[in-house]
C-alpha cells in the first residue's frame, strides 16, 4: 500500500488505514502514564492505533519513553537497566531510596482492553518489581508476557553483527521469548545449574559426583530444549523473510554451535545423551577454564546477508542497519502469523539511518503490518511521508505535547 | 530505657524476616505502648522458646519435646515419608490436614553458589531413614524452583538402589485460579501433568 499523506486526505480517511491492516485488531497501548520515570516527574499520554512519532531534542526523554514501554513486558527493558536505575534522578538521592517509579498503560486487545501497572515496589525496603494487572497484582513480570510482546530497535544494537557472541545469543532470545515464554524461564533456569556446577567444580574438596551428574543432566535437558527453541525461531524468520519484501535486505539466519549442530542430525533426546556425556567427560577442563566447554551457552547466532552472500558482520553500517531492521520486522510478521497477535515495535533513532527509498518502505511495511509502532527521531521532516497516518508527539524537557494533526509536514 | 537500649532493640528488630529499619522502629514503638499486654509476654515467649524448642533427631522438625510430637504420634503412617526443605514447609503441609504420613526436613536445598552441598543438608539421615522404618514411599515435597528440583533429582538418585517408590508433587493450576491469569510455564506443566477425569 502506498503511503496516506495528510495533505491530500481529510481526517475522515484515517479510517482507511485500520482497513488496510491484516484481519484481526493489533494490540496497542492507548494511554501510558509515567511517574517518577527516568527524567519524567509526571506524563500522560493518550494515543490511538496508529504509529506515534516522538520528535525532540537530544536529551528530550524520548529514548525513556520507549524505555517506559519496553518496561510492559518482561524483563529489564531496552536499557537492560537496574530496577532502582530507572528512578527519576535527583541531586543528592540514593537511587532506590527516592519515590519510586511507576509506568501504568492501557493495553488494547483483541478481545478488549487491560489496565497494567508496573514498577518499583515503593513499600519494600528490598528492590523488587510490582506488576499490577486489571487492578490484581500479578504473581510476576511473565503474565506481562501474556498481554503483549514488545519487541526494540535502538542506537545501541547498531554494533550487534560486529559485537560479542553473547550480545547476539541475548538478541536472539528475546526473539524466542516472543514466540515461547517459556523460553525466558528456561535460560534462565540453565544459567542458574551451569553456574553452581562451575562453582562446584572450583571448590577446594572433590566435588560430589551425583550432583554434578544432576547438574549435568539439567543442563543437558534445558540446553538442548534451548537449541531446538532458537532452531524453531530461526526456522520461521528465515520462512518469513523468503516471501518479504524485497526493499530491505534478506537476512538467513542460523545458530551456530556444537548442541545446535547436533539437532541437524539426531533426535533431541539422543542430543541430551551426548550433551551430558560432553559435560561429563569435559569436567577437568571446565575446571580450569572456568564455565562449560559444551552447550548451547557457546552458540552464536550468524546473519548473512542473503542478496550478496556476504556476513552480516562484513556488510557496510547502512546495509547492517538494514539487516536488523528486515529480522525485526520478519519477527512481528512472523509473531501476528503464528500466535495471531501483533507486537509493539519500538523504533529509536532508526529512520534516520535508512536512505528515503528504504525509509519509505518501513513506513509502507509499518502500516501493513497493523502493529503499534513507536517511532523516535530528532527531525520531524523526516517522518513527514507518514504524514495523518501517524500521530505526532512533541517531547521537549520531559514534557509530552501532541503535535496538532496536519502540521507534521 | 536508654537510648542505646532503643537502639539495640531496632536493630534487633529489623534483622527479622520482613522487617526493614522502618517497620522495626514502628514495631518497637508498638511494643513498647503495650508493654503489659505484649511486650513482657513476648519477652517471655521469646525466653522459653529459645530455651525449650529443639529440632527433632528424627525428621527435623522444632518441639519442645524430641523425637517431635508428630514423630512419636501412632496414628500416623510410618511407610510414607514426605520430605521438606524448611519446617515452614512441614508446617504448610500440616494445615493442609492432606498428609498423614510422617516428615523428613532437610534444612534448605542443594546450592552450589550459596555453599549448601550435600553434607549441610539431613540427606545421609533421610537415606538411612528411608531403608529401614518400613518406608514404601518416599514424597519429594521440594519447591519448583531450579534448586529445589535439582535437589529432588539428587535426592532420587541417591534413593534409587533401595527400591522405593520415589514421588513429587504435581505442579500445574492452583485451586480456583483462572486459566487466563497463569503463566505459561506452569500452564504448560499443567497441561503435562493432566489426569483422566
């Protein structure tokens, strides 16, 4: 679909943008309030389906907005910050100590609507996350995973092809937890067992074999469940991005790695066998080395780019921009194909990268895909082909002023 | 009382689960206020307990008397032994009237990062326990967590030659929880554990 320019349509046509998403409402914040949220003392917003624009100043807090949404789903959001980090900062106060912050939103859904709550939790001395949900308080951050998946894009990822392996495993697991929740307890799960046997294999006395022998046996059977899970997403991205559009670049994705390699060609239980028995002869080893020889800890996640062959990794910083883009955009297709459900995008400082053929076309591919998205820049020329397609939002000294329709242009 | 007695009694106070230096001091005010009707009692109750309760040779579990009360009840069914992390869990499962076997408490659960390895916990005990008495059935009653499961797993192992029936709890849906509102990992492990009606 083409691009709906305010100028040449009157606000009636608006509606002609819901019409052109897939079947089925998207999920979508219609309100979010912040309180004593990173540089905002006090902010609400009230905003509809369409994609929002925050244009400001560096420094403006359009970034913390973004952060404040990322908070509605599991996790440490996009700055993976502490709890008491996202505090308003005051001269003189401990963090964590202060007032605490809040971020409430109300979340449309399909089937109607929720009121969720989260923050610090102000009554405890201890630093703890709170997560209301309807009014009810939430046993955990993972019933957020329930209502709505967001996934980011920010300045901060730009590094990722040519970063650590353990910055692209994580990025990579936030795009399974989207499509398996479980995936995030599962990690986590397998993290905790590889660090108590390390310490155990540390120890000064002989560790006891039949709990290494359980530890393995855990990290064996969480580990190759963690591989078949980064498999699975794999699998469906690389399915999406073969029918995308042809704009971006195609990314082909894979995960590298012995456990995963192993799925290639065995069955999975056959796969924990072998994990187990690598861990279990590897001990000596790991217990100079420190961590674990095998499992699916050491993979990487690879992105060629498909069109040139080349690694993503070797692609200039523009074509890598691409790239990112083109997964991230596969993974909320991907998301409203397979669990029927749209996910908010987040997108800070990422259209100023793009040229204007490539920039047109995320707007086109944002508008078809019906998600929510958010997008954040320091010029409002460069959204203008969005024009009444999008809402507009003016963010300057953490104050949030909607800019009146039309004037974007 | 002198302000350093005060003092003591806040930070006494605030090291007991739950309490914060804020809650201690409105608690100490409180008791103080009702010194007669609480406080000396308390002080008391404190003295005794300290003096009295002992952890049973048997299963673990606090009484004044040892082998425990529950241990030394005949009603109750000596070919089951449920095992626990913490007293607290015992006392859960007393509440629950569900349970009429007898208790094994470990003393917490296998943690490598936190030093509780094998030898910290009544584990040798409960094996020894566990091939003699007459037991048929042994319950692992460990929380779901990554710990306590890896502390079952080891434990049933370490049950494995003596030829008893070893089980765990089920985990899925809580008594009058809504599907919707669960998360997906225990949903799921409900959905494995379903049973025929």
């Amino acid at each position: 679909m083409s691009i709906v320019r305010s100028s040449a349509r009157s606000a009636d046509d608006l509606t002609l943008v819901p019409r052109a998403h897939p079947r089925g409402a998207a999920t979508c914040v219609a309100r979010i309030s912040l309180t004593e949220f990173r540089c905002y003392r006090s902010a609400v917003l009230d905003i509809d389906p369409r994609p929002v624009v925050l244009t400001g100043p560096n420094g403006a807090g359009k970034t913390n907005l973004l952060e404040a949404i990322s908070m509605l789903a599991p996790g440490r959001g996009l700055r993976r910050a502490r709890l008491d980090e996202l505090d308003r900062w005051m001269p003189g106060q401990t963090p964590g100590r202060g007032p605490a912050w809040a971020v409430a939103a109300r979340i449309l859904v399909p089937a109607g609507s929720h009121d969720v709550g989260t923050g610090r939790d102000p009554t405890d001395e201890t630093v703890r996350r709170v997560v209301r949900i309807d009014g009810r308080a939430a046993r955990g951050q993972t019933a957020l995973a329930g209502l709505l998946t967001v996934l980011w894009l920010t300045p901060a990822m730009d590094r990722l092809f040519n970063d650590r392996a353990g910055e692209r495993r994580r990025f990579l697991d936030r795009l399974v937890y989207g499509l398996d929740p479980e995936h995030a307890e599962r990690v986590s799960a397998y993290d905790h067992a590889l660090r108590e046997r390390a310490h155990l294999l540390r120890a000064e006395r002989a560790p006891d074999p039949a709990w290494l022998d359980v530890l393995e046996a855990k990290m064996a059977e969480g580990g190759v469940a963690i591989a078949a899970a980064r498999r699975i997403l794999v699998q469906r991205l690389n399915a999406v991005m073969e029918d995308g559009p042809g704009i971006f670049p195609r990314a082909r994705l894979g995960v590298s790695g012995a456990t995963d390699e192993w799925l290639d060609t065995m069955p999975a239980l056959a796969a924990e066998e072998k994990l187990a028995a690598a861990l279990g002869t590897s001990r000596g080893h790991d217990r100079e080395a420190g961590g674990a020889l095998h499992g699916p800890h050491r993979a990487d996640l690879s992105v060629v780019h498909a069109g040139k062959g080349l690694p993503a990794r070797e692609a200039s910083t523009g074509e890598q921009k691409a790239l990112l883009v083109a997964i991230v955009l596969a993974q909320a297709a991907m998301l409203s194909q397979v669990r029927g459900r749209t996910p908010i995008l987040l997108l800070d400082e990422v259209a100023a990268h793009l040229d204007a053929r490539r920039r047109e076309a995320l707007f086109d591919v944002l508008l078809a895909l019906g998600a929510q998205c958010w997008l954040a820049g320091t010029d409002e020329a460069t959204f203008a082909e969005l024009g009444s397609a999008a809402q507009f939002v003016r963010v300057r000294d953490a104050m949030l002023a909607p800019a009146p329709e039309g004037t974007s242009r | 009382m002198t302000p350093t007695h005060l003092e003591r009694l806040i930070q006494l106070l605030a090291k007991l689960p739950g309490l914060g230096p804020r809650s201690a001091r409105r608690a100490a005010l409180h008791l103080l206020r009702k010194r007669e009707s609480l406080m000396q009692p308390l002080a008391a109750a404190l003295t005794e307990a300290a003096d009295k309760v002992r952890g049973c040779s048997v299963c673990g579990n606090l009484d004044t008397v040892d082998p425990c009360g529950l241990c030394q009840d005949s009603r109750r069914d000596g070919t089951i032994l449920c095992v626990v992390e913490e007293v607290a869990d015992l006392w859960a499962l007393e509440r629950t009237g569900a349970f009429k076997g007898r208790y094994h408490v470990l003393g917490g659960v296998l943690s490598a990062l936190d030093g509780v390895g094998p030898d910290q916990l009544a584990i040798d005990p409960l094996v020894a326990r566990a091939g003699t008495d007459g037991v048929k059935e042994v319950i692992l009653a460990m929380g779901a967590t990554v710990d306590g499961q890896t502390t079952a797993h080891y434990i049933a192992d370490r049950l494995g030659q003596l030829g008893l029936s070893v089980t765990r709890l089920a985990h899925g849906v809580p008594v009058g929880g809504e599907l919707d509102y669960l998360d997906d990992g225990t949903l799921a492990a409900a959905l494995r554990a379903r049973r025929p009606l």
